[in-house]
C-alpha cells in the first residue's frame, strides 16, 4: 500500500513540474513577443497592472515556479535574459496567489542593469545578495 501511495505522489509532482514548466515557456514566450513588438514600456505594464490571485499559495509553490521558470529558460529557443525571466516569475507567481515582485536596479559604472524577483522583501528568482549589487530603481 505505502509503495503505491508513494508512486502517486511521485506522478503527481512530476505532473506539477511538467505543467508548471510548461506555463513558464509558454509565459516566457508571451514576455518574448511583447518586448519585440512593443518593448520595455508594454512589459513592464503588464507586470506592474498584474493582478495577485486571492489562494495564496505557501513557500514551497513560489521555489517550484521559479525553478520551473529556470527549466523553461535551459529549453527556450533562444537566450533569455534577466527581464523576460523575471517578468515571467513574476506574473506566474502572482497568478499562484504569491504576491511578487518584479524589481530593477542598475550599476552605474560600468553601467549595467539587472531585473530580478522578491517576495515579501527576500529575493526568490537570483543570488540573495544581488539587491547589494545594483542600486533599485523600480519595484513592480
């Protein structure tokens, strides 16, 4: 009885992985074509205007979507970078009820800009220490 409780289990969560990382492909390609066709502006509004569902789902969930969102990345046809990443978890993690953050800082010399995720103040989508890098410039 154990072992086949056991195998459910293991089917069920591999079943969530595989639909999770799914919808991170599939939301990585939605971010894909809003930055080619409208830019910067159109996906930081969509982030920003992105409503966080009312189930409000536990730690656990917000790690399974952000490595989901990473798998989807190793598959993705081509390079993504840290501002289709992170708007990705974001409206994923927002529709799983989390509510998230999609954060951008810069560096000024030499210049360079980084986007990444917080959740309740604490980085969920890159190194802990990232936010002391990069000096903020918008939360959304």
């Amino acid at each position: 009885m154990q072992d086949n409780q056991t195998k459910i289990e293991y089917s069920r969560s591999t079943f969530l992985l595989l639909w999770l990382t799914l919808r991170a492909y599939l939301e990585l390609l939605r971010v894909d074509m809003r930055l080619a066709c409208s830019g910067f502006p159109l996906v930081y509004e969509k982030v920003r205007t992105y409503p966080v569902r009312k189930n409000r789902s536990g730690a656990r969930l917000a790690e399974d979507i952000c490595h989901t969102v990473d798998l989807a990345c190793v598959f993705y046809f081509k390079e993504v970078r840290c501002l289709q990443r992170s708007a990705a978890a974001t409206t994923l993690l927002r529709a799983s009820g989390i509510p998230a953050e999609m954060v951008i800082g810069v560096e000024p010399f030499p210049f360079r800009a980084h986007a990444w995720v917080e959740v309740g103040g604490r980085i969920v989508n890159d190194k802990p220490y990232t936010s002391e890098m990069y000096t903020v410039m918008d939360r959304c």
